[in-house]
C-alpha cells in the first residue's frame, strides 16, 4: 500500500479537469444517467448467474435475458488499491498525461457522484479516495475505525435516489459498496443467513464451511442490494445504463486452504470476476454493443471499454481493447508479478 501511494502523490487524480488530448464526444445527447457499481472482492464463481449450483443471485437470474453476462473476464491484481490504480486510469497512473474514468466523465459535461460504503485508509485518503474526489459529489458513508461494525450497503440506497432526482441532464453515478469484502458475516444482516451447515467448500473443516457460508450470504445480500440499484433505474426516462465489475476476486476454500486474497499466492478465483451490463432500450439505440461475451478480457484495459461504451474518444483510446467494439482483440491478460494469467493456470 505505501509502495503505491507514493506512486500516485505526483498526479493531479483529484483534479475535476485535466488536459485529456484529442477528447471527442457525441454532444448530441441531451439527457442521460450512467451508473457504475464497483464490486468488492467478488469471485465470479460464487454467482448463480455464473451457473454456480447455490441459488446466490435470485435477483440478476430473474433479469438474466436482460443483461449482458461477460464470461471470462479477470482483474490485473488480486488487491483494491493495485488493481483499481489500473482500472480507474488510463495508464495505471505511468504516464505525466494519464487521467481518472470521473475526469474523463467531467470533461464529456457530465455531473459526477460518488457514493460510497468504503472507509477511506491510511489518513483518511487513499488512491480511490483521490480519484473520487474529483466528482461534483463524493460522499462517503461509512467512517467505521478497525474492528467496528460497518454499515450495510443499502445505506447508499437513499444517496443513490438523490442523485437520481438531481436536475443536472446528464449524471454519471459510481457506486462503490463494501459488497463481500471480508469479514463477510458482517456484510449482511441476520435475515440473510440462508446458506448454512455443510457448504460447497472443497476443504472439510468447520472454518471452511462458516466462512463459505458467509460469504455466500454475502453474495445473496449483494444481489439484494443490486436489486434495489436495478429498481431505480428501469424506471428512467432517459438513456441508461447499470455497468458492474468488481475491484478483485476472492478465494474462498476453492483452490487451497484460504479465505481472501492477496498477491503472493495466487489462485485463479481471486481474479476471476463478474462483469455485467444492463442497458435500457433508449441507450441500446445510442450504442449497439457487439457482445463479445466469451472472449478473455482483462479490467487493466476497463478505460478503453469504458470510453467506448460512452461515447468518448481521446488521442490513446484504442477500439481493440474495448470489450464493447467489434474491433476487440483479446491479448495476453497479465496479473501479478508479470504472470500471464491464462499461462499460470493451465500450467497449475
């Protein structure tokens, strides 16, 4: 973490406007509200809609036909602040000319919101922290010290119905909840505890199964949570969209004998995440999307995507790193330590 956080001290990440070079985008749309939902420690492989056998998404299973469901997509790290450093920026914040997902949203003349569940680290600013704090709007609801209970995540809900209601034409809302990060029989009250007794943990051990259990129930709370995000948006009038990936994966007794993650020791469950979108039919107009569901894709190229996706173009933006184009390449996906994630594995 202090390695990283020097790195970042040198960027202007909280400034509203920088210098983005040859920005280009469709003024054209006169009305329009964007929401970006940034999961928290997530495997995808604990999601019902990702054909796991436990039913954990009853909500996004009932709307399956209406989202676009991406397979095989990854995160470059197994940890918050190394793998949104890569996915919230352009460069991963490497180059004197790089810029933030909300910076780039600033200059398109969208109002910004960040709502968030996260307690901010270290004094009370980190690198998420940073570049949030270029929005219009940050708002942070969770101010728990070490060791406190955390709220829920649904304490963004009410933010979430503000900024909704705001009069700006065009919005674009980032929601960034505590969603399954551990310790995950904190994430959700007492009425969720459906998963219990033996679970679906390949190690036999009563730690094992309580912690899988909880973090299934974590995930069941999540959807919950995305449901009531979902709710409100399907009933806007303009365009819009539900984007959700996640920072990271988590290992969960899968693969060995561990519950989190962490860079070190490497399984595939700590980057393998759900990436899902949700478009209403007046943006679906705006942007005819090329599915591309199934390719190896990587959230170290997300600036890419994300810029397609609305409509923004900029002197580095390359079509063949957008999951969304109908130019897109899949290419080498690189995690932790230079591994090439799709090598490592198969050679497990």
């Amino acid at each position: 973490y202090v390695e990283e956080y020097k790195k970042i001290e040198s960027f202007h990440i909280d400034q509203p406007i920088v210098d983005i070079e040859e920005f280009k985008f469709n003024d054209s749309i006169k009305q329009a509200t964007y929401v970006l939902i940034l999961g928290e420690s997530t495997t995808r492989e604990r999601l019902s809609i990702y054909s796991y056998s436990r039913n954990t998404t009853p909500y996004l299973k009932s709307i399956e036909s209406d989202l676009l469901i991406y397979e095989n997509v990854i995160s470059p790290h197994a940890f918050t602040i190394g793998s949104l450093k890569k996915v919230l920026t352009l460069n991963g914040l490497n180059s004197d000319n790089d810029f933030s997902i909300i910076q780039l949203m600033n200059q398109a003349g969208f109002k910004t919101f960040w709502l968030s569940n996260q307690r901010p680290i270290g004094e009370y600013e980190s690198l998420v922290t940073k570049i949030a704090s270029a929005s219009d709007n940050y708002l942070v609801k969770n101010t728990a010290l070490d060791g406190s209970i955390t709220p829920y995540d649904e304490v963004l809900l009410p933010l979430l119905q503000q900024a909704l209601e705001d009069e700006a034409p065009l919005k674009f809302i980032v929601l960034h909840p505590l969603g399954t990060h551990m310790r995950y029989s904190d994430r959700y009250p007492a009425s969720f505890s459906k998963f219990v007794g033996e679970s679906f943990s390949n190690f036999n051990h009563s730690r094992a199964h309580s912690l899988s259990n909880a973090y299934d129930n974590s995930i069941l709370y999540h959807d919950y949570f995305l449901k009531q995000v979902h709710q409100k948006i399907i009933s806007l009038d303009e365009a819009a969209y539900m984007l959700y990936l996640s920072d990271h994966g988590e290992e969960v007794f899968t693969d060995i004998d561990f519950a989190g993650h962490l860079d070190d020791n490497p399984t595939q469950s700590m980057f393998e995440i759900p990436f899902f979108l949700w478009m209403n039919p007046k943006f679906k107009k705006l942007k005819p999307i090329k599915l591309n569901i199934k390719e190896a894709y990587t959230t170290n190229d997300f600036m890419h995507s994300f810029a397609d996706l609305n409509g923004i173009r900029f002197k580095c933006y390359n079509p063949e790193k957008s999951i969304f184009s109908k130019e897109f390449k899949p290419a080498r996906r690189i995690i932790t330590k230079g591994f090439d994630f799709d090598q490592y594995f198969k050679n497990e």
